[in-house]
C-alpha cells in the first residue's frame, strides 16, 4: 500500500470515528462546491468538530470569526454555544456572505450569528478589549499577523484563539519560503512561538492548526 493510500485510508477512519455533519450542514457543502468550486475551503467535519468540543469545553458565550465564507464554520460554531451565545462572523465577499445568509436562516441556530460585512480588521477594532471567549482565524493569509493581534485585544483572559491553515500545504517550511500566503503564516506562527502571553500547541489536522491560549495575568507574571 502507498503513503497516499495509507493516508486516505486513515482520513477516512478518522472521519468514521467522529460525529456525522447534519443534513443541513452536508447541503450547503455541495452548494458550496456547486457555486464556488471551493468546498475545501470549509473547515471539515473533523476540524469543525474540534472547533465545537473547545467552545463547549472553555463555556464560551461570545465567539469572533474572520472568515465567514459561505458560512459552515460559523453554522458549527453556533450550534456549539448556549441558546444565549453570540457569534459575530466577518466577511467581505458578498457572494459567499449570501450563499452563508441563506443557510443561517434556515438553521435553527442562525438566531445566534452576526454577520458583519466589510474589512474584518475593522469590525475587530470596534470591538471592547478582553469582551470575547474565542476567536477562530481563517481569512486572508496576508493579514494573519494583524488579526491575532486584535484577537489577543479583544479576548478575555483564559481564552482561545484557533487559528487555521499554519501549515499551508507544508510550504511553511524553510530554509526559504517564496510562497506569498505561506511567509505571513510562517511569521505569524514564529510570532506565536515566541510569545509569552501565551500557551500554545500546534496541530497536523487538515492544513494544520494552531491553538492559542491567553493567559491569565498571575500565569504571566510567574512566566517572566
């Protein structure tokens, strides 16, 4: 058997193994291929249901996402918090904004999603500092950099951000990386190392996800 094979024979058990997607979830993956030839783009039942697990485990209410795109992760996210939990969800192309509209009126938790059209660095400026539980990053790989620095603003301490695709395709790795989505990754996630307001562990799930912890400031303190 070839690494390939061996490799999709290990997805496919994974996936087996993890909760199925709702039906109205799996429709909108096709729509999303249908429309955009890009359902990759979404972040995947096995991703999506990580994404849920932590947002269940820290008791988030208030959740930020950039990136909606045509809305899957924010369907999940939404599903995972209490009846009374925000989710304000960023996007700038119309599009998409349309195709993810559509699907949150048609979920049972789309009462609890705010989508914000526009730049989401400037959705993100507006917003109070330490006012939210969980920020997930998955939007213009050049603004990364900038989007965890108003994560880390905007989070309470103890709080999580996710930030998606920190491997892209393996093409973070150096000596020399000419890829122009895979440099600003590839500083952002050194920035990361190197940052002592935080805990962090990196994944290999998908394209590679980084899960970034604020600490409270008695843990920073004791860190310095």
């Amino acid at each position: 058997m070839s690494d390939t094979d061996r490799q999709a024979r290990l997805e496919r058990y994974l996936a087996h193994h993890t909760d199925e997607l709702s039906p109205l979830l799996r429709q909108l993956l096709e729509e999303t291929e249908r429309e955009t030839g890009r359902s990759r783009w979404s972040i995947g039942k096995i991703e999506g249901r990580l994404l849920q697990m932590l947002i269940r485990l820290c008791g988030a209410r208030r959740v930020v996402e950039v990136g909606t795109f045509t809305g899957f992760s924010a369907l999940m996210i939404a599903e995972a918090l209490p009846a009374d939990g925000r989710l304000i969800t960023c996007e700038i192309d119309l599009k998409v904004a349309d195709i993810a509209r559509k699907y949150f009126q048609e979920s049972p938790y789309g009462d609890r999603i705010q989508l914000e059209l526009g730049d989401a660095l400037e959705t993100l400026r507006r917003m109070d500092p330490q006012s939210v539980d969980v920020v997930f990053i998955d939007a213009d790989k050049p603004a990364y950099g900038l989007y965890y620095d108003q994560a880390l603003r905007i989070l309470r301490p103890g709080g999580l951000v996710f930030v998606d695709n920190v491997l892209w395709k393996g093409k973070v790795l150096g000596p020399r990386i000419t890829n122009e989505n895979a440099r600003p990754i590839a500083a952002l996630n050194e920035k990361i190392r190197n940052d002592n307001r935080v805990e962090k562990v990196m994944l290999g799930i998908r394209d590679g996800v980084y899960l970034i912890r604020k600490k409270q400031e008695q843990e920073r303190l004791s860190a310095d």
